[in-house]
C-alpha cells in the first residue's frame, strides 16, 4: 500500500491545545462554527 497524502484545511485561533476535527464527506469545515 503507497503512502497518499491530502489536503488539511485549518484556522488558528483562540488559546490551549490543538484540536482536530473530522467531518463527513460532502461536509464543510464551516459545520464547525
């Protein structure tokens, strides 16, 4: 199996620690506002 990589959208803000979410297909990281 080859290694394939995608594309990570993301936002910087706020304090404290990284948190990294996972929408499902067809979903925008907008869902998360």
């Amino acid at each position: 199996m080859a290694n394939k990589s995608i594309d990570c959208a993301y936002s910087v803000r706020g304090l404290g620690p990284a948190i990294f979410f996972v929408h499902g297909i067809g979903a925008r990281k907008t869902t998360w506002n």
